[in-house]
C-alpha cells in the first residue's frame, strides 16, 4: 500500500497545478489531498488545514529539493502533517491496519478511556473494611448447621419506624467498626458483643455463644446484601438504610 506523505500545504487547490505538473515532469507521483472539498467552498480550506500536495514516502526527499530550489520550500524540509504521522503510526499496529484515520483515532480513544476509568476504578474503589464500617447491617436471619435459630434480640422494641423514604428502622443489627468491635443481634438475648478482623476471611470472635458464631467466615457482597459463611453458622442481612430524621431537622430542610 502506497503511503503518501504531505510536502506543502496550499490555501487554494490552483496554487498546486503548475508544481504538481513539475513534479510530475520529474516522474514523482502526485496527489492532492482535499483538493475537491475546497473547491465545492473555498472558505472549506481553513477547516481542512489547506489543500494538501502529497508525494510517496520514498520520492519526499526529491520532492522538496525540487520545492526549495523553486522557492516554494524556503525553511526546512516540512515534516509529514499530524494525521500522516497518525497514519503511518496505525500501520504499524495490527489490528488498526485496515481501518482509516478517523476509526483508528475513535478506537485509541475508547481504549484509553476504558484504561482510565479501569485504573481509577481499582485505585478509588473502597475495601472491603469501608464496606462493612460505613453501614450498619440489618440481621435477616441466622443459621446454625442448616437451621433457622435467629436473630431474636430480647431487649428488642417491638414497634418499627418508617423514614422519609419507607425504609424501615432495623431492630436486628449487626455493626463493625474500624477498630476491630462488632455487636451482633442476639439469640433469644442480649445484643453480643465481640472483635472481627480481616484476613483473608472475616474473624469474628464473641464472648457469648462461641459454637455458633467464633470462626472465620467467607463473605459475599453484593449491592446491599451481605452473607457471612463460616463452617457452621450462616448470617444473612442487608445494608440499613433507615434514617433518622426529627421535626427540627426537617425544617431545616
């Protein structure tokens, strides 16, 4: 495939003719390039960049003495334009050989763009610690060796309340906080308190009903459900989303 490369840059496209036909009498090919948008509109010229005179990549060095002596090249040799550099850069990449300019530039872009936002996803995204301290859990329910035996809190209030919103205020709670506490809803008792940490499993270690929820425990997350499996015991909640809000500060509001 022949590359054409770009060696001077006119406003109008009969500017070209005399030195086209020049060079052509030297046996250089030539090509002009945007020579027919500009002249459907002459005004055209400035949005392309001027008409473009191109020769093949192998006559260029020709092409421009021929240009210097003729004074139409008075300073250095000009180099290939943006988009023959683009061009010439394309073809050396595998899959953008056979697309034009415009699509390789599209697709570079995309990629980029999708690289980008892959890197900051990694970098911003929180942990798994900040996933778990920056909500509090509502306990749905809690099995031990393949039964249902809770939550059931006993100092539990019975009456549930509803915010702005129609969530509903969790009365089985299960909260960790960053650093290293955990209070857990209760079987037929009190709220149990204890300490969790992150390894590659979560640890949860009470002082209360150690058969059923000491251990470490796989996690699976996913949007606002959350399921802690240990070896025995399965706990299954969701992120509370109840909040409080008192007449004062709804009209601050």
């Amino acid at each position: 495939m022949d590359t054409f490369v770009t060696v001077l840059t006119v406003q109008y496209p009969q500017q070209l003719w005399i030195i086209k036909g020049r060079l052509e009498s030297e046996g250089i090919q030539c090509f002009v390039k945007d020579e027919l948008t500009v002249q459907a509109y002459n005004l055209y010229s400035n949005a392309v960049g001027g008409v473009k005179l191109q020769v093949q990549k192998q006559d260029v060095e020709r092409a421009v003495e021929i240009l210097t002596d003729l004074g139409y090249i008075k300073e250095e040799p000009i180099k290939p334009d943006l988009l023959t550099q683009i061009n010439e850069k394309k073809a050396s990449i595998p899959f953008l050989k056979k697309v034009n300019v415009g699509q390789a530039i599209i697709i570079v872009t995309l990629s980029f763009v999708v690289i980008l936002t892959t890197l900051l996803y990694f970098i911003f995204r929180p942990s798994v610690s900040d996933l778990l301290t920056r909500n509090s859990w509502c306990v749905d329910r809690v099995d031990y060796k393949g039964q249902l035996i809770g939550p059931k809190t006993t100092e539990s209030f019975s009456i549930k309340l509803l915010d702005r919103n129609g969530n509903a205020d969790c009365l089985e709670k299960m909260t960790f906080d960053n650093t290293g506490h955990i209070k857990l809803p209760g079987i037929n008792s009190n709220p149990l308190l204890g300490h969790w940490k992150i390894g590659d499993d979560i640890t949860i270690d009470t002082d209360y009903f150690t058969n059923i929820f000491n251990g470490n425990y796989k996690m699976e997350l996913s949007n606002n459900l959350l399921v802690l499996k240990s070896n025995t015991t399965t706990i299954y909640a969701h992120r509370d989303d109840f909040q409080f809000s008192s007449p004062i500060n709804d009209l601050n509001r």
